[in-house]
C-alpha cells in the first residue's frame, strides 16, 4: 500500500496570499485518498501576513496557529497533519523547512536574519530537512533565479503554481543533475483547488507517523513517487530561463551562472 501526503499548503491568516483556513482542507484531502498533509506557511521573510513588529514569541504563537487549527481540525475527521514553513531570501528563492518545531522556533530568533548556508546548517543539526521549492520559477516580483545547490537536501519539482510547465522540467532535471530526491507539492493556497485543479504530492511505502517519518524519507531518498502526470514532466516546449541565474555553494557563495549546465 502507498501512503499519498501533500507537502506544500498555506492557511489563510498566516500566508498572506492563502484565502483559505488549515480546517477547510481536511475534507477534500481526505476524499482524494491522502494520507496527510503539510501546512508550509509563508515564514517571516517570506509573503507572510504576520507583523514583523510583534514580539519573537507572539509571532511564533500566531504563526503556529495556522498549524494548530488545521491539525486540530485533521484529528477529528481523520487526517494526519504536520507542521513545516517555507522560507525566502532577497525575494528570489523559497525553501521548506521540515522537521522542527514550534519550541525550536521560539528558541532561535535568529532565525530571522539566517544565510541560506546558516538555515542549511542549522536545520541539518536540530534534525530536519530542506528542499528548494520551484526553483525555476519566474514571475515579475522575482529578480532573479537562485539555484541553492549546496543547501539543499531536495527539490521540489513539481507545483501547482505552475502554468508553465517547463519550469517544473527545469527543476526535474535540475535535481537529477545534483542528484537530489525530487518532490512534489501543490503549494496549495484554496482548498476549492483540491476539486478544480491540480494537486500533487508525494507517495512513502510506509505510513508517516511524525514529521521526522517525513525527513527521515527525505534524507534516505526513499519517496516511492510522485504524485502527478508523467507528460508534465516530459514536456517538450521551450524550456528558457529569462532572469538572472546564481549558482550557490553550501557556503553561500555564487560559484557559476549558468543554468545550463546543471540541467
């Protein structure tokens, strides 16, 4: 038996851009045969609806909050729902974290003011993950394309923000170049969506109890597979990268420009 869980959602209230509560996915979810879910909110250099200006640990506690609902509402219909966020620099590039929790968060404000290498480090020793998510993806508020190579422990190859469908390709390739399990993730922000139009996620031989059942998956390479149409993976369009490309290291550092060679 495959276990099927979504690993991108935001919750309205929290992500800026999400119209919908953690609660109003539960349902859907479970009637599309998932297992679980994953509420990725927008952290707090990302579109995140939160105030900077709060204090360190009321802003944790409203953050947690879209969490908090959506699994309180998950435990009663019947649906496993784990905690991650999803982070970005320079308004460029997003990640996912995995793993941790609300007390780590409160433990860390410096998780604020973070390098991609000093989020890297720090995720990897408290024990969860991170996966680059839709890295390819170029749209008018991005600057420029940031491919993280060296911070990363996956990449997301696969998401339902995406209309394009050569930006996933990129990111298909991209991981296979780096040799880095790939995933899939809806980046889900209206629960409707479950119903009128693309989800995607990733499928484990064995039921995930926890959300370190998710990074251990992760670090081990054993996602069994991908939740989504092959064609969109084997699209032959133009596969083109309009903006700025930087190639960094897991120092950080920018080591090539060149999209092209790590694809």
């Amino acid at each position: 038996m495959a276990y099927l869980y979504e690993t991108h959602l935001h919750t309205y209230g929290v992500s800026k851009c999400a119209i919908s509560m953690g609660s109003d996915y539960i349902a859907g979810y479970i009637d599309k045969g998932y297992s679980g879910i994953i509420v990725t909110d927008h952290f707090f250099n990302a579109n995140c609806a939160l105030s900077r200006k709060l204090p360190w640990e009321e802003w944790v506690n409203r953050f947690y909050r879209g969490y908090e609902e959506a699994k309180e509402a998950g435990d009663r219909q019947g649906l496993d729902v784990f905690f991650g966020w999803e982070e970005t620099f320079e308004g460029c590039d997003d990640y996912l974290i995995y793993g941790l929790d609300k007390q780590w968060l409160l433990e860390h404000p410096e998780v604020r003011s973070w390098t991609r290498g000093q989020q890297y480090k720090a995720v990897r020793e408290a024990g969860g993950c991170v996966i680059q998510a839709h890295p390819f993806r170029q749209r008018a508020y991005i600057p420029r394309v940031v491919l993280s190579a060296g911070c990363v422990d996956a990449v997301e190859v696969v998401n339902g923000g995406h209309e394009d469908f050569s930006n996933d390709v990129l990111a298909y390739r991209y991981a296979k170049k780096i040799g880095k399990p790939a995933t899939a993730g809806s980046d889900i922000h209206d629960a409707s969506e479950i119903f009128y139009g693309d989800i995607f996620g990733v499928y484990s031989n064995k039921k995930l109890n926890s959300i370190a059942d998710f990074v251990d998956m992760i670090l081990n390479n054993e996602v069994s597979g991908l939740k989504v149409d092959e064609q969109r993976l084997e699209y032959y369009g133009t596969e083109q990268v309009r903006l700025p490309v930087e190639i960094r290291n897991k120092e950080d550092k920018v080591i090539g420009r060149n999209w092209k060679e790590y694809i």
